[in-house]
C-alpha cells in the first residue's frame, strides 16, 4: 500500500521541483487519480479511466483504478481491482491536481 502526500512532491510555492523520472512519473500518475476524484467526488469507490502503473513478472496490469474520497479523513482512497496495488493520497487539496469546482 502506498501512502503519499501530494505536497511532498511540490515546491513550496506549488510548483513542480526538478524530480528524478521514476518521482515525477509517481507524481503524475497519483495526480491523475486526485484529479479524476476531486473533479467527480464520492465516498464509493468509482472507476477513473486511470490505468494501474504497476508490471506484475514485467507484463503491465491491464487494470484501472478504482478511487473514493474518504469523507472522513479526505483522503482519497485507491486501488486496482486486478492486481490489488492500492494507496492513500493526502495533501491534495489546493495543489496543481485539485480539479474541484468551487461552490
């Protein structure tokens, strides 16, 4: 399980620092997720149309991953149905990923 906070991969000012590849890549595929929930939020779990990044025995999962909002916490939650990766994302909320549309 992967927990990340989406601000540790940002400069202070919310920009994106210069990250070595395997980090920016981790970088953009969870801001993928965080921008597919908090453009469409809920607490059940929902499709994104973001494709799993992991390779089990080097072939690429052909999952998608699945995601809610923890109303809670206001995590969000994720993972893949076909090869179980999963995480939890914090430290969203105001970054360059957050597509919520004010109220």
């Amino acid at each position: 399980m992967l927990i990340a906070d989406m601000r540790h991969f940002l400069n202070e000012d919310g920009s994106l620092p210069d990250l070595p590849e395997p980090a920016l890549n981790l970088a953009f595929h969870l801001g993928t997720i965080v921008g597919w929930v908090s453009r469409f939020p809920s607490n059940k779990r929902q499709a994104t149309n973001v494709p799993c990044r992991r390779r089990p025995r080097r072939r690429r999962c052909l999952g998608e991953i699945q995601a809610c909002l923890d109303p809670h916490t206001g995590a969000i939650e994720w993972t893949c149905p076909l090869c179980s990766d999963s995480g939890t994302i914090s430290g969203w909320e105001g970054t360059l990923w957050d597509k919520t549309i004010p109220s």
